[in-house]
C-alpha cells in the first residue's frame, strides 16, 4: 500500500512540475485519439447508409404486374442455378409497400398518397461474389441502359437494377475520408507520443540526481521507471477520456439533431459510439507504451 501511495505521489508530483508540458500532451492525445473514433464512427455511418439503401440486395429484378406465378418460379430457378447466386427472394407488391413505410415511416407525406399497387413486384438476388454479376445480365437478356438501370428481355421481366457502382462510389468516398482521417489521426499520436515522451524525459531530467542516488542504494530499474510510466498513462488516458466525452456531445448536439430533420435516414447510435470506446483505449495505452519506452531509455537500462 506505502508503494502505490509513493508511485501515484511521484507520479502527480511529475505533472505539477511541467504542467505546460503535460497539458500539450493531454490535449494532443485527445486531438489525435478524437480522429481515430471520429474515423471509425463515419465508416460505421457509410456501413449503415448501405445497408438501409439496399436491404443488402445487390440486384433488383422487377417484374411485370402481368407475370404468371409458374413464370416468377421459372425466373426464381434460372437465377438461383447460377453459381455466383447466394438467394432470391420474392417481393411482392405488399411486401415492398410495406417496406416502403418502413424505410420512410418518418416522412409519412412521401407515400399517404401512393397506393401499394404501384409498387412492383420483384426478385431481390444477392451474390456471392459481385464480380460475377454478368452471369445474371446474360441470363437473362439484361443490357445497360442508363444510370445502374438495365433493360431485359426475358419473359415477365420489366427491368433489373444493379447498385454495384452505387455502393463503389459510396464506398470509395467512406474510405478516402476514413483513410484520410486516419492519417491525420497517426500523425497527431505520433506527436502525442513525442510530447509524452518528452514529458517524461523532462522530469527524470530533473530528477536525475535523485535517481542517482536512488540506483545506488539498490532501488531498481522498475521502482524508478513505474512513477513515470504512470505519468504517461495518466496523460494518454487524460486524453482518451476527453476524446470519449467529446464524441457522445457531438453525436447528441449533432447527430440527435440530425436524426430529427433526417427521419429516413440511419445514423449511428449510441451503441455505435460504445463500439469505438474500446478501440480508443487501447490506442491510448498504446501511445503511453512506446512514450514511455522512449522516454525513459535515455537514462535507464533497458
């Protein structure tokens, strides 16, 4: 118990001493480990957005309202015996009115005046492997037309839509921003490391006589380096817990408010913003780590 009491009075005593210092590390590890959460929220975002567009269907068969059940079976066979299909499932006029509602049940002014027979009925075929979407096209008789529409000839067969380049595009601009955001996020914790670290570096510095004196009465290398290592943890978890707080307000002043004017589209929750708490700590302990390790090698063996 005396231990952890002498261990946590350094290590306080260190942060009073260059507290200018240690509040630039403080806040360079919540900018930094902000960035990193921030990231993985909008790749959790661009995640949710596709999955509501799309239920998670890759392509959209519709069919004729003149289609005769043996012939939607027969459609339903063709489809399912290519290889690169996983499912097909029916959707009739119903189901997609019904799913219509749900997907806008914030916007009931969209659909009140839209009757359910409008809405066609469709096959809803997921792949196993996207690459090989032409064996659907071919079989059955799809070419381009224009956007991700593509008109066919088969029997019943009104048209078939293809999201593929949709979700490319979304996908491509998910991951410029994550990758962008994760690279401003890496340079600001390397930043952090090097301020912690000569954080570190500045109190050992200025106790280095009484490390000196330390040493040679036989105190070791761990009795003198945990107070430190306990100073940097405190900065970088300083710091997470800042970036922590800072990412439930914007996803209560932001993202709540968002949710009200934007009823029919998903935005992350708080589960979400939980999800990315462990990543963040861990990226916290990790930059307490390599700082203190760079820290303290100058002055103490290894």
């Amino acid at each position: 118990m005396r231990r952890v009491e002498y261990y946590f009075r350094e290590t306080a005593s260190g942060i009073r001493r260059n507290g200018t210092i240690a509040f630039g590390a403080v806040m360079t590890a919540f900018i930094a480990l902000f960035l990193f959460g921030l990231a993985l929220l909008i790749r959790r975002e661009v995640d949710l957005v596709i999955e509501n567009i799309t239920g998670n269907v890759q392509i959209a068969v519709y069919l004729d309202d003149t289609i005769k059940p043996e012939t939607i079976s027969q459609l339903q066979e063709t489809i399912k015996a290519l290889p690169a299909v996983a499912t097909v499932d029916y959707e009739d006029q119903q189901a997609a009115c019904d799913r219509a509602k749900a997907l806008f049940a914030g916007r009931p002014e969209i659909i009140e005046n839209v009757s359910c027979s409008t809405f066609p009925t469709s096959l809803r075929v997921n792949l196993k492997d996207t690459s090989q979407f032409g064996q659907v096209t071919s079989a059955l008789g799809c070419q381009q037309s224009e956007g991700a529409k593509l008109d066919c000839t088969s029997p019943g067969v009104l048209e078939m839509w293809d999201y593929r380049s949709f979700l490319d595009r979304l996908n491509a601009i998910a991951t410029f921003l994550s990758v962008g955001l994760f690279a401003l996020a890496v340079i600001m914790l390397v930043s952090a490391v090097v301020l912690v670290a000569n954080t570190l570096r500045m109190g050992m510095f200025a106790r280095r006589k009484e490390i000196s004196i330390m040493r040679l009465v036989g105190a070791t290398n761990w009795r003198i380096r945990v107070p430190f290592l306990i100073e940097g943890g405190a900065e970088a978890l300083f710091g997470a817990g800042l970036a922590i707080v800072f990412l439930f307000l914007g996803k209560v002043f932001l993202v709540d408010q968002l949710a009200s004017q934007l009823l029919w589209l998903p935005l992350v929750r708080n589960s979400d913003v939980l999800g990315v708490l462990p990543w963040i700590i861990i990226a916290a302990v990790a930059v307490a780590g390599v700082a203190g390790t760079v820290g303290m090698r100058r002055y103490l063996d290894v």
